[in-house]
C-alpha cells in the first residue's frame, strides 16, 4: 500500500528530471550548432575581402563563339550568364569585381587585359565554351592557365572544385597559350565551362543550375588560392610576370 501511494509520485518526478534534462541538453547543442553555423557564414563572408577580381566573358557582339543553335546555345551569351553569377558569388564574399563587359558588346581582346591591368585586379578570370567538332565525346570543364607559378596554382585548384561538382569529368588544368592569359599582369586562367560539341555538356551548359554550380566552383578555388597564397606570403598586388 505504501509503496502504491509513494511510487507514482517518485516516478513522475524521475520523469520530468529526464524530461528537464533532454530539453537543456537539445537546447545547448541547437545553441552550440548555431554558434558554429553563424560564425562559419561570417568567415565565409569575408573569405576574399581585400581581393579585386577582373572577370571576362568571352566574346560577344559580332563575335558569338561557340554556338548549338538546335538547343539555343550561344557562347556569348553563357559566358556572360556565367561572369555574372560569378560576380555575384565573389561579391557575396567580399571580393571587389570588375566585369569587361556587362551586355552583348564586343570588346578586343586586348582591351581585356588592359582592364584588368590598369585596374590593378589581382587575378584574372576569362569564361568561355568549349568546342571539338572533331570528337563530339569530349566533355568537361577545363582550366587553363597563364605562364606563371601563380596561375598555375590557381588553374590546378579551380579544375579541384569543377570536378568536384561534375565526378563524370576528367579534365586537368593545362597551359593555354591565349592573348588575354599573355596580356595580364596579374595570375590568369581562362575556364571552358563545357564543349558545345557534346550532347550531355549542351544539357549542362543550358541548366541555370549547372552555371551557378560552375559559378560556386569557381569561387571556392579562388577561395582555396587567397588561403595558399596567403600561406605562402605572396603578395597579392604584386604582378604576377
Ligand atoms: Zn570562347
């Protein structure tokens, strides 16, 4: 009998302990997540402040590039599309960002560089569309990347995170030999986003989705280089050759 009357108490004060106990623990681990998450998004944030980045989008006006008109590709217009959301993307983590053209213009290829150098950007970014009529199996992002240690580091980090967010892509960052990569003072590459020449790039090229992947992978390889460059006390206004 005694035990009947004590019990239901004992036990309901034992339950709400535990109960007590699992909100205080949910609690500080929400807390903790959030703490975490937050100040992660702050570091994100100004991971490229100070860094003045020159993006190109390849050709436009008269000069279309690479075009499927079956599917409605026109380079002029990716590349664009692409610089920028990748102006954008920069932007969100505090990076200065000049474009060398902002609508359907033609601008030659060395008033390109020229920008980016009188503006005293640090690093160089061309978007292009690939193509290889030849061998329509081709596929992939490339990197290329200009005469320079530097450039090089960045090519190899930026073709990283395009693979990263295409597994099916077996590309490496190679030298390109391109007037806009010899004309810049400061470390260049120029991407090939995709080959309009390949069935499953086309797919990708023409997905919103896939050109602000592009634009993200992008920017976490400059990220990734900012970090290596810092490392390696390379200054940043320092021309690259
Ligand atoms: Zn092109």
């Amino acid at each position: 009998m005694g035990v009947c009357a004590i019990f239901p108490e004992d036990l309901f004060f034992t339950v709400r302990l535990h109960y007590l106990a699992f909100v205080f623990s949910a609690l500080a681990v929400i807390t903790v997540l959030l703490y975490v998450r937050v100040t992660g998004a702050q570091i994100r944030t100004k991971a490229l402040s100070g860094w003045l980045i020159a993006v190109d989008a390849g050709h436009g006006g008269h000069d279309k590039g690479a075009w499927f008109p079956q599917q409605g590709l026109v380079e002029k217009d990716v590349n664009l599309a692409v610089a920028k959301e990748l102006g954008q993307v920069l932007h969100d983590v505090s990076a200065a960002v000049i474009l060398t053209r902002h609508g359907d213009t033609f601008v030659d290829l060395s008033e390109r560089a020229r920008m980016a150098n009188a503006a005293d950007a640090q690093l160089f970014v061309s978007i292009h569309v690939n193509r290889f009529p030849a061998d329509p199996s081709c596929c992939g992002a490339q990197v290329f990347y200009a005469d320079s240690p530097a450039s090089k580091q960045l090519g190899i980090m930026v073709q990283a995170q395009l693979i990263a967010i295409d597994p099916q892509n077996r590309r490496k960052a190679l030298p390109g030999d391109y007037k806009v990569l010899r004309d810049t003072r400061m470390p260049a590459i120029l991407v090939e986003i995709g080959f309009a020449t390949n069935a499953r790039d086309r797919t990708l090229i023409m997905n919103p989705r896939y050109r602000q992947d592009v634009a993200k992978a992008i920017r976490d390889g400059i990220i990734e280089f900012s970090q290596w460059s810092t490392a390696a006390r390379i200054p940043k206004n320092a021309a690259d050759r």
